[in-house]
C-alpha cells in the first residue's frame, strides 16, 4: 500500500514538471520589432487646432519611443537622472526646488518650467526663448553641464547597447539606427502630446461645472482691466499678459521683479543680443499654476499669495518693463485681502487633475 503511494506521488510530481516544462516551451516566441505608423489621436478637449509640425506626425509608437526617453536615466552622465527629475507630472511636469539640482550636484540659474500644451507655444522655448523648436530644446538639456552633463554621443551608444531600444526606434522609424535626430524627434513627440485643458475652470467654460461666489469674482479681476483714473473701482489686469486659452500670450516680457540696478538676468537678451530685451522673460501659462511653486524665472516667491502681493504693491520700474505695469508701479492695484483670496482662488480653477493623473504621460518603466 505504502509502495504504491509513494509511485502515485512520484507520478503526481513527474506530470507536474511534465506540465512546467511545457509551459515554458509554449511561452511565446519574441516578436521581431516591427514599424508601424499608426497615428497618435490627441486629445486637446476644447483648446484650438495645435500647431504641430507637419514634418514629425506623431506615431503611437515614436510617441510611446519618446515617453521612454523622457523617463530613461541611461540620458544622464550619472545614470540617475531624467528629464522627469526636474520635470514631474505631480509637479506639472516642473520641480519644486527652486534652481534643480544637475548630475554634478550642481543648481541650475533657473527655475524649471512646466510642460503642458506645448504645441500652442509659438515663438521658441525656455525662459529666454534660445530653442526654437522644440526638437532643438529636448537636446540641450541632455548636454547642459548644470543639468544632465552627457555627450550625445555618449547617449547613442548606451541607448543602442540594449535590445529595448533597437527594437523601439525600428518601430517608430523603420531601421534601429539610433542617433541624436531621431532621439530629439521622438522626444518632441511625447512633449507634444501632454496636454491639459480639462481644468475646472474649462468645465465651467463648457457648462459642465460652476464657479464659487469667490472664483467667479477672482475671475473677473484678473480679465478687468486697470484704471488708473479709478484705481479702487478697476481689476487686476492679468490677462494683459496671461491671456487667451492658456493664459500666456507667446511673448517674452518684463513683469517688474526688479529695478535696472539688480538684474541678476538679462534673460530674453541672452537669446537676442538686443538691450531692449534686457531682463524680459517667457509669459508662462497659468494653468496648473497652483503646483508649481516656487514662482517666477529664479523661483523666487514661494507662493501665488506672495506673486499677487507682487503684483499689488511690489511693482519695480525699469526701462523695459511692461508700460501697462508701470502705469501700477506707484499706486500698486489697490487689491484688498479679499479681492486678493478670490483672485488665488480662481487661479486655483486652473488645476487639471485628469491631466496630473493622465496614465498616459506617466513613466512606461
Ligand atoms: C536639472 C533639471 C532639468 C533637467 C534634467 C531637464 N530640465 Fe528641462 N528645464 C529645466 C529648467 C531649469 C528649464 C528652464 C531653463 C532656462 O530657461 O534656461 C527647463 C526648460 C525646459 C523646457 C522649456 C519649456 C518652455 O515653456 O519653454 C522644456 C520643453 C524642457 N525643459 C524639456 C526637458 C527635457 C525633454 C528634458 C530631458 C531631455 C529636460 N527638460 C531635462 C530643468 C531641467
Ligand atoms: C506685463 C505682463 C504681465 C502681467 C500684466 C501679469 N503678468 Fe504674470 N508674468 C509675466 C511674466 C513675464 C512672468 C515671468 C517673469 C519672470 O519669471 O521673470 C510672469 C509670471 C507670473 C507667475 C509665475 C509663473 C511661473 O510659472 O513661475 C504668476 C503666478 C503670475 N505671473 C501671475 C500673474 C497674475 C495673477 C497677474 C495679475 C495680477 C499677472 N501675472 C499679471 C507677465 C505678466
């Protein structure tokens, strides 16, 4: 009886190696990497027509290539490092340190920007605008000695050293050749694709939600317009400059931070040589605005109440500021502790969650 048990048992445990074995014969063969140029569907919700380049049609998979890329440490000479570390969709795709950190352990001059809605951005990249196209701009960063500090050289070979790779630039452009053009084409792509339009702000637009007392009110004064024959009765003006359906107007300006005496940053001067450019910089988007302090081109307000107070009373002349802003300087905008708490309010209406969450712009590793 015993006897047989035992040969039960040993039958029992043969066909179940039997059945192991079998199963990872059957698991399936990797598949060649092929092309495909199926097209990228955007979503852009109720934004405009993007402006996209005609000559880099977003694919599904140099898009899903660019993704990777955003994401891959191997772009860093420290092999720590990625676009995503000064650059975090919690963040707005921005970074909460003031000047980020590069490979070296070294700050930055500036602080870093936000990604979103790229494609409505018309008139070149970075706070001083230098890049002008977007697939110029996804390289510098890569070859920044304050940033990721790597020869693009370097960046070939180690990303054509892994299978992962070969396999995914023949998918999105036909051959494995991996070189700095394709790399900086695909990484146009994914930035190309992050966008974000379904704030509740644009819900209330679409009549699908509604405004509180407060932000309806922070709305008006950030679209009325200063007076400064009646500087009580009149708004804050914002959209002067932060206008249109995503609340920047592609042009570089100087909002006052400082007198002459104290530019530490002549900004848009460094990308045109021209003095009447001397410290203006990119108008940024407000959207998102509300994660991603610190503020301004050298992070240098903490939070959207010390912006307003900015704004308020803290208006500095200088030869290139903005004429509207001058016309503030002395008197300030004559915002009150409430007018104030509505206008951060409706700001506040400006935070798109689906996009802060989107699966779709998060790491694919
Ligand atoms: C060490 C931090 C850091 C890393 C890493 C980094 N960035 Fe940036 N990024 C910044 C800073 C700071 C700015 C603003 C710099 C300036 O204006 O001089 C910026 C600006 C940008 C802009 C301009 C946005 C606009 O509105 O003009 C884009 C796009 C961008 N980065 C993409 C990338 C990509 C793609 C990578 C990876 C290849 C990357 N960044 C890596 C910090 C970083
Ligand atoms: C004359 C144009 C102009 C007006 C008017 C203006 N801004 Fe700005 N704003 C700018 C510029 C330019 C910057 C970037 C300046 C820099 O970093 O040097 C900026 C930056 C900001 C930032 C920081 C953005 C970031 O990503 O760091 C916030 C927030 C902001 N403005 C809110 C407002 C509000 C609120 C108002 C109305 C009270 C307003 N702005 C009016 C031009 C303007």
């Amino acid at each position: 009886m015993k006897k047989y048990k035992v040969l039960i048992c040993l039958l029992v445990s043969a066909a179940l190696w039997q059945a192991c074995a079998d199963d990872e014969s059957e698991q399936p063969k990797p598949q060649p990497a092929v092309y495909d140029a199926t097209a990228y569907e955007l979503n852009y919700y109720g934004l405009p027509a993007p402006n996209l380049p005609a000559d880099n049609q977003l694919t599904k998979q140099s898009v899903q290539l660019g993704k990777m890329l955003f994401y891959e440490p191997m772009l860093s000479r420290n092999g720590v490092q990625t676009c995503a570390t000064c650059h975090s969709q919690p963040s707005s795709f921005s970074d909460t340190a003031k000047f980020s950190i590069g490979v070296e352990g070294l700050p930055g001059k500036r602080q870093s920007m936000a990604i979103f809605n790229m494609a409505w951005h018309t008139n070149q990249f970075f706070w001083d605008g230098r890049a002008d196209l977007l697939r110029d701009q996804v390289l510098m960063p890569i070859q920044d000695p304050l940033e990721m500090n790597e020869t693009l050289e370097n960046v070939v070979a180690k990303l054509s050293g892994t299978q992962l790779y070969r396999d995914q630039f023949m998918r999105a452009f036909g051959t494995e050749d991996v070189n700095p053009e394709r790399i900086s084409l695909a990484l146009e792509q994914f930035i190309l694709t992050i966008i974000s339009a379904n704030s509740k702000y644009d819900k209330y637009k679409a009549g699908l939600a509604e405004l509180s007392e407060s932000e309806l009110r922070g709305l008006e004064l950030f679209e009325a317009e200063y007076n400064p024959f009646f500087p009580e009765f009149s708004g804050a003006d914002c959209q002067h400059c932060h206008g249109g359906p995503n609340f920047e107007n592609d042009l570089y300006m100087n909002n006052g931070l400082d007198i002459e005496a104290d530019f530490l940053d002549f900004g848009r001067e460094n990308a045109t040589e021209n003095p009447a450019d001397r410290a203006k910089f990119k108008v940024p988007s407000l959207r998102n605005i509300a994660v991603t302090p610190p503020y301004m081109h050298d992070g240098r307000f903490a939070t959207l109440e010390e912006v307003v107070d900015h704004y308020n009373e803290g208006i500095h002349p200088s030869p290139t500021i903005d004429q509207a802003l001058l016309a503030t300087a002395e008197t300030g905008l004559f915002l009150t502790t409430e007018d104030k708490t509505d206008l951060i309010n409706f700001l506040k209406t400006l935070t798109d969650e689906t996009y802060l969450e989107n699966p779709e712009y998060a790491s694919p590793f």
